[in-house]
C-alpha cells in the first residue's frame, strides 16, 4: 500500500459533502456508505476469532511477504479496516469519478473518531446512485432508524435513483461447531473464523423497503478449470430492463460469496439478474448437497407503487477488482455510470 493510497483513503473519510455535487444530465453523482461502527468493529476482543476483522499482524502473516510495508504501523483491527477495505475502493472511485466527471464520495455510519453520519439530506439530496456497503458485523446492532427510512423513501421517490445495497456473507449461523467447520472446509479462507455474521443494516434496509431478499451463506465461486479466472456467469439478459450487465460476463473469485436468497415468489418485487457458478471442486457444503450449482449473485428490485427508483443487490467485492474479474467489473461500472 502505497502512502499516497493510504492519504487518499483517509482524506475520504469525511461526515458529508462540503460542497453538494449540482445536478447534471448524464453526469452521475454515486455515493459509497460504510454502514458500520468503526470503533466497535475496531475494538472487537482479539482472543475471540468469532465475529470480527482481522488485524494487520494476521493479514501480514496470511500474505506474508507482501504486506511487510506495514509492519512498522499499529497491527490491530482498525489500521486493517483502513488498508484491507476501506482503501480497496479507491480504484472504484477515481474510475467512477474520471467516468462521470463528478467526486465519490466514502462515508461512514460512525468513522474512526466516533461520528455518526445518518442517512439524511447531507447525503441524499446530491446523490443520484447510493452504494450501501454493509460491512457491519451483526454483533454491532446496525439497523436503519424509522427517519432514515422516510428519506430513504423520499430519494427513491424522485426518478432515476438507485440504491445499491452490498450485503456480505454469512458464515456459521448455525449452532453447532461440526456445521461451521464444514462452511470453513468449503470457503478454505483461514482469515473467515468459524462464525461471522455481516450485514444487519442491509437487512434492516431490505425490511422497511419490503425487499424479500435475505443474504445467506458463503461460498465459493467457480472457476474456469486449470485458471484463477472466475467461471461465467449466468445471467437473465432479457430481465435485464436497464442494461445492468449488459457486456458483464463475470463478477470476480472472492472466497466466500453470499447466496441472495428470495424470500417470496414475487416476479414483480424481486429479479434474479445473474446467478454465480459455485465451486464444485470445494469441500461439500449444505447448500451444494441441497442440489444447487449456483448462487443468486445480484437481484433487481424494480420500480413498483410509490417507488420510482431502481434497488440492486450484489456483494461489494464487485466495487473492487482486487479478487479478479477487474476487465468485466469495470464494463459493469460504465454501466452504472450510464444509467
């Protein structure tokens, strides 16, 4: 990680816009939102795997000899969470920004000095594409207050905007410890523990806005055999009403991947635009021996009753082309840019 990276990164994280982005015709205005708490995330016991980032020392242990520039930095969870995540979307930004020729913006629910930052008309009222990045572990009770709903509501009113929600995996709802370590066995990422549950505000998010989507799982993405390229994807292109994916043919290989499960036969509320090949090369897991080959990889919930804007579901690892797949991932970004 480069220090003008690492300065980027944090001269990002500011509470709102200073100086609100106008409307423009065809330049749009994204904003990404990390709904955690940073020094609740950051603060989490070291001595219980469960449930929590990793800190510096793992990763550079994990990566060994690659992260050594940052062996002289604090080695906790919170220098992880800015290098490993939050400075991992700054290629995604400075591309959107030279795409639509407007700043992107990184906020945070409560950033690293404890500030909280709503869902309110700071960040709403110049937003045209809102990217709800929910890295928030369920420990943490991340959940969207009823206000932030009615302005949520609001900017969904006025046509044209979309709300991306980035719901993560999760690993090891179940109870007992033989199920967890047959999830581990199949993702094979050390750094996940056997329990790590994300994305309660997401859910919280999909709940008042009646989005009948649920993230569950983690699994691993399949593969073009003897390659580390992503296996393609399988995507419903006469559903594609607004070109989401249109010249998109794969996501990328994160090891664990979440199954966006619909949870009602509702053809008007929810669309399955791509399905995602699961590795069937991994160790078994319940989901693949339930008889499924794919996972839900992005639902559309299209405009409906007082609803005139767009919601997409999709994991974030799609704003980041550090997991492969960045040559599709960008043609997926101009897509965005040019809705």
């Amino acid at each position: 990680m480069s220090t003008e990276k690492i300065e980027d990164s944090k001269n990002a994280l500011t509470s709102a816009q200073s100086k609100p982005r106008t409307y423009e015709a065809g330049k749009r205005r994204f904003t990404l939102y990390i709904s955690w708490n940073y020094p609740a995330e950051a603060a989490a016991d070291v001595a219980d795997f469960d449930n929590r980032f990793i800190t510096v020392l793992e990763a550079r242990r994990q990566a060994w000899p690659k992260l050594e520039s940052l062996s002289g930095l604090d080695q906790g969870i919170g220098n992880q969470m800015d290098h490993g995540i939050i400075a991992a979307f700054n290629t995604f930004r400075k591309f959107m920004g030279e795409v639509t020729g407007r700043p992107v913006p990184l906020l945070q629910r409560v950033d690293k000095g404890g500030n909280s930052q709503l869902l309110d008309e700071r960040v709403l009222a110049d937003t045209d594409t809102l990217m709800v990045i929910s890295l928030d572990h369920l420990r943490t009770g991340q959940k969207i207050s009823a206000g932030e709903v009615q302005m949520l509501q609001q900017f969904l009113a006025r046509e044209g905007t979309c709300l991306m929600l980035h719901p993560h995996h999760d690993v090891g709802s179940g109870s007992d410890l033989e199920s967890r370590i047959v999830e581990q066995k199949h993702h094979g990422d050390w750094t996940v523990s056997g329990q790590q549950r994300f994305s309660g505000f997401a859910r919280s998010v999909m709940s008042a806005l009646d989005i009948t989507v649920v993230n569950q799982w983690g699994l691993s993405p399949g593969r073009v055999k003897g390659t580390n390229q992503p296996a393609p994807l399988n995507i419903a292109g006469d559903l594609d009403a607004r070109g989401f994916l249109r010249g998109v043919t794969t996501f990328n290989l994160h090891y664990h991947l979440p199954h966006y499960a619909l949870t009602a036969d509702d053809p008007k509320g929810a669309v399955v635009l791509a399905r995602q090949p699961i590795n069937l090369d991994a160790p078994p897991h319940p989901f693949v021996e339930a008889g499924n080959r794919e996972f839900n990889a992005m639902v559309w919930a299209p405009p409906g009753g007082k609803r005139a804007g767009d919601v997409v579901i999709a994991d974030f690892t799609l704003l980041s082309g550090i997991f492969g797949g960045a040559k599709s991932l960008e043609q997926l970004w101009r897509n965005l840019a040019k809705m």
